[in-house]
C-alpha cells in the first residue's frame, strides 16, 4: 500500500507540475506585463518628478533674479515676465502686485491683485488674500475701500479680523472716530484675537483716549 500510495502521491505531483507549466505558458505574459507596467510606472514617477522639480527650481531662480533689480519698476517689469502654473502663478501674481505698488503704480497693482481674486483656477486662500490686499491700496473712495473691507470682515472670511482692523483705520482716516471705536472694540473683545492684533488695538485705543473693556485689561 505504501508503494501504491507514493505513486499515487507521484502522479498528482506530476499533474500539478504540469497544470502549473500549463498556466504559466497560457498567463505568464500577464505577470511579465504587469511586471513592466510597475517598472514603468516607477521610472515615469522618478522622471516627473525630477521634471517638477526643475521646474519648481527654474521658477525659484527666475523670482530671485527679477527681486535683485535695483528699481522698483525694474523689478515689477521682470516679475511680470515670470511664468507659472498653481500655486506658483498666484505667489508670483502677488509679488508683481507688491513691486507694482511700490513702484508707484497704485492701478497697476489694483488691476494685479483683483484678476488674481477671480481667478477660479488660483487655490482660495490666495483668492481671500489678493482681496484683502486689494482692499488695502491707497484709494481717494473711502465708501468703496470700507465696502471692499466689510466683505472680506463677514463671518468665515479667512482674514475678517484683520479686515476689521483696516476698517477702523479708514475710518480714523475719513475723520469717523466713533465708527473706528466701536470696531476697536469689537475687535478686543472677540475670542479669535490673537495677542499681537490685539496688542495694537489697544495701544491704538489708548491713543485715542478710550477705556478698555475689562476683560482686555485683566
């Protein structure tokens, strides 16, 4: 029985062997193309990338080249020549708007930050800042520079309370010393502020005279 049984054990050996062979010649193209396809994709990855990369550290390069003009306007022409996509176009979008500005060139920038802040395309919190930013150009239309700001100080917004603080300036600005009070003081009282901003509503509140709330001063 042994001896039948070791042949037995044999045969079904066998027969696997050969089901096996059977599967690996009929599949084995299968393994060797989902091998390739893994090899592939491995070495597109690598090769994009070092593809980004280099993109990333030629954008980089370009940015550092156009700050190191000597004048402003030399450096908002050389920024705007930069090209981007992503993140990146709305950063370089941003410095074009702050070398404009500094540049003298009010409109220029206003133009700048306001096409970034409707952009679809450029991630929200660059949108929310080209707006706040826009909103704090020098601009003789104090009821547009105050509407602009009480939009982007609407509960939510990313930079309400720093848009309350300009709300306040404006208003000193424009001589309405009671509305730029009242919006100190909401400011210093809401739980959201952090020490610095309300560090400089308060020394600004002393300045101007007024008590502060108790909780401010405990």
């Amino acid at each position: 029985m042994s001896n039948s049984d070791s042949f037995i054990d044999e045969v079904a050996d066998e027969v696997r062997r050969d089901k096996l062979y059977g599967y690996l010649r009929r599949y084995g193209w299968i393994a060797v193309l989902c091998a390739l396809a893994l090899v592939g994709a491995a070495a597109w990855n690598e090769y994009s990338s070092a593809q980004d990369r280099a993109t990333a550290e030629a954008t980089g390069d370009a940015i550092l080249a156009a700050l190191q003009e000597d004048a402003p306007e030399a450096r908002a022409e050389a920024i705007a020549t930069v090209s981007a996509d992503g993140d990146a176009a709305a950063v370089i979008a941003l410095l074009q708007a702050a070398t404009q500005e500094e540049a003298g060139d009010a409109a220029a920038a206003a133009a700048t930050l306001e096409n970034l802040a409707a952009d679809p395309a450029a991630p929200a919190i660059y949108r929310d800042l080209a707006a706040f930013k826009a909103a704090m150009l020098p601009t003789d239309d104090v009821d547009a520079r105050l509407a602009a700001l009480e939009s982007l100080a609407m509960p939510g917004q990313p930079f309400r309370l720093l848009a309350m603080e300009q709300m306040a300036y404006v208003s000193l600005d424009a001589g309405d010393t009671e509305a730029a009070i009242a919006m100190l003081r909401s400011l210093v009282e809401d739980a959201a502020v952090s020490r610095s901003l309300q560090d400089r509503v308060q020394t600004l509140m002393v300045a101007l005279g007024e008590p502060l709330p108790e909780a401010a001063t405990q």
